[in-house]
C-alpha cells in the first residue's frame, strides 16, 4: 500500500501492493479468430437466452413466502480472518470465483462480522494510489495504515475496512421469506448474509442477481411473475433517468472514483455521443492486482474494455462482446436474461 511513501532507513525495501503495479502484458486479441460472427453476435443480443423449466418444489407457491434459506448454500461460502492481511484476501477472493468472503474473528467461528468484496478492494486501491483521500475522523487511522506500508507491515482486513464508506451488513434468518429479502434490497443493499434461525451461523449469501436469477430460471411456477416477462419495460416503468455513466476517454482511476462515489457495483461507458460502447464493474479490478497494471489507471475506459475482453478470451478460449445495453421497447423477459447471462450488475 503506497500511502506517501518514504522508505525507512531501519527497514530493507519490500515492495508493497500498489508498488508491484507496474507496466501491462501485451493483447492477445490480435493473434486470435473472432469465435462469433457478427450474424451471431445480433442473434444474441436480439433472442437472449431463455429461461429454462421451472423447479418442481416451487410450483404452486406464492414466490413472496419462499424462504430465503432455499435459494442458498453453504458450500458456497468462503470465509477469511479478520487479521488476514490485505494481499492475501484479494487473492483469495480472485482465486475462489466467489463474488464475496465472509469475515470471522477467527478460524473456528462460523460467525460472520464483515464482508470482503470487490467493492472493498477498489476502495482500498483508491486510496493506496491516491485517488481517494480520508476526511477528518479516518485520517488518523489512514496515517497509521501509511506507516505500517513504510515498513513493509501487512495491512490487516480490520484496518483496511475502517476507511472510506462500509455498504451495511444486513442479515436475515433462514426462514425470512423473500417479501423480506426484496424490501432489503429496495434500500439499496447488494447482498444479504443468511443465519440459521436463532443463531449467528451464517449458512449462505442471497445477492441481489441470485434472486433475479431465482425468480426468471423459475418464472413460469410463478404467474404473477410469468405475466410480466413479456412487457416492455417502458410500459413497467422500470428503469433510471439519471443513468451513471463515463465516457470511453476518460482515465479508468476516474470510473473507478466515481462508483465508489456513487455507490454503484457497475457503470456503463458511452461514447460522445452516448452510446454504450461497454461496462466496467467492480469485479474487474482484480485485473489491477497483478503485478505491472498500475499504468491501466491512468489510460482510458476503452483500453480497459478491451484488457477485460481479452483476459475473458484468454479464460474462456475465445473472445468475448460486451452486450450491457437494451432500450425502452426491450421486454422484461430480455433484460432479465441478459442481466443472467451476462452477470452484469
């Protein structure tokens, strides 16, 4: 963590997280066939997936009294301690897949006291770079935090967690039904821990995209839902006016700022003109945790799109489009199956 650095004459230089940032390995698009025409590509975006059968064990309930504990599972979780030092969390979290860790006061608990997200980390390199400064009630624990990077001292989760604004952490028990789940989300909360009724034993995580993901792979047990996937969704009157959103040539430390700011888990890039030319979202900036990326801050929200693809290509063995975008004549039925497919939130 690169917080005013200046090296301490007692201490041999170890570099630190952001200090590892550096340069940024060449694109492979260039060597490699489009795995998509653009026949297919439109075919995509105009007939999205579809939804699929409904389970069974819902057919015939009311989707508002389903229990939260249905729609999660504990083998999903991944826990880490809250003296775990930064470094080693972020690399957890890249390397499980999973969108979140719970965070215990030790390794025997099954209690959970915080979350560690990619919204956490993009905080936190905010403001290792600079790009974020304290207000007057952190900058003492900010100045303490710089001190221990100086000499080479991990900066523990408890530490790192303490700047900068905290999303709340909500939990319901596992017999909450899912009226209780919505009305939580509605306040604008991204993901909610589930207990065990009666106890602090978390058994799983319910986000908002797992109950969307829930109520359009199960749509058709559910009627009142089934009626709505067909309208358009300017007729439901869903979605934003005020659209948060960067143009392409702006530096990435700027679109990474502004949904922080903003408390938003993705934002779209548009062109001068406002057309949506891509997405970056949270969990991209584990692409800024490998070493030689720190120059990626400082170049556009373009080039960034086009790293994204790349690494998508490199993972999944073939190129990958961004289709963020719908209009308002779009039904609901497409929208939420892009949102599925895409996992764009």
């Amino acid at each position: 963590m690169r917080l005013a650095h200046q090296t301490s004459p007692s201490h041999s230089h170890r570099p630190s997280f952001t200090e590892q940032l550096r340069g940024m390995p060449p694109s492979p698009r260039g060597t490699r066939q489009l795995s998509l025409s653009e026949a297919q590509i439109r075919e995509l975006v105009i007939n999205p997936p579809t939804a699929g059968s409904a389970d069974p064990k819902f057919a015939g309930r009311d989707w508002q009294h389903i229990g939260v504990g249905e729609l999660v599972h504990s083998e999903d979780l991944r826990w880490v301690e809250v003296d775990t030092g930064v470094e080693d969390a972020t690399n957890l979290l890249t390397e499980s897949g999973a969108p979140v860790l719970l965070v215990r006061a030790s390794k025997n608990e099954n209690s959970a006291i915080a979350t560690f997200d990619y919204r956490d980390l993009t905080q936190y390199l905010l403001f290792a770079t600079g790009q974020l400064q304290p207000d007057d009630e952190h900058l003492v624990v900010f100045e303490k935090l710089a001190k221990k990077a100086q000499q080479g001292h991990k900066i523990p989760l408890r530490d790192a967690k303490s700047l900068g604004n905290k999303e709340p952490f909500i939990t319901l028990p596992h017999t909450a039904d899912l009226t209780a789940a919505v009305e939580t989300f509605g306040g604008g909360v991204h993901r909610i821990v589930i207990l065990k009724e009666g106890t602090n034993h978390a058994i799983g995580i319910l986000s908002q995209l797992r109950l969307v993901k829930f109520l359009w792979e199960n749509g058709s047990a559910f009627p009142i839902i089934d009626q709505l996937y067909p309208r358009e969704v300017k007729d439901l009157g869903i979605g934003s006016q005020g659209l948060i959103s960067v143009n392409g040539d702006k530096p990435l430390k700027e679109a990474l700022t502004l949904m922080n700011n903003e408390g938003v888990t993705s934002l779209a890039v548009v062109d001068n003109n406002y057309n949506v030319v891509g997405n970056i979202s949270n969990v991209d900036v584990k692409l800024l945790t490998k070493s030689s990326s720190a120059p990626l801050l400082e170049n556009t929200c373009i080039h960034f799109i086009s790293v994204i693809l790349s690494t998508r290509g490199m993972i999944d063995g073939k190129d990958s489009y961004p289709v963020f975008h719908i209009n308002p004549q779009s039904t609901l039925a497409h929208t939420v199956a892009k949102l599925v497919a895409t996992t764009a939130h």
